[in-house]
C-alpha cells in the first residue's frame, strides 16, 4: 500500500500535530513501508496551494505506479 498524508501548517481544523502525525507514527508502528508526509504553509481548504498540492499529487501518483510496476 501507499500512503500519502496532505496537511497544512496553519490549519485548525485538521491540525499536523493532532491529526497526520499520530496517523503517520501508528503507520510506521505496523511496518507501512510506503508512506510519505507533504505539508503546505496554508490552511485547510489550501487556497494558497492549489497548485503546488496538485502537481505533489500528480507527482505522489506517477511515483507510486512505478514502484509497484517494479514489485
């Protein structure tokens, strides 16, 4: 499997410290092997990073379907 965790800096609704990090150290705990944190400085709707979020996923996919290709 694959894991991507999106979160941004300045949010406080989802906040990093209280959401995606928990989720990535219990994660780790159980082995996941592919798992990767991207943080933007926004807030939750990521207004001021649409793009760069968008172009991180399309990048997060294209990486993710050649790893596999090679498993």
């Amino acid at each position: 499997m694959f894991f991507l965790l999106v979160g941004a800096w300045d949010d406080v609704i989802v906040t990093m410290d209280h959401h995606i990090l928990p989720l990535y150290r219990i994660l780790k705990k159980h082995q996941a092997q592919n798992v990767k944190i991207v943080a933007f400085q926004d807030y939750h709707v990521f207004t001021r990073s649409r793009e760069e979020l968008a172009q991180t996923l399309i990048e997060w996919i294209e990486a993710s379907l050649e790893k596999k290709k090679k498993m």
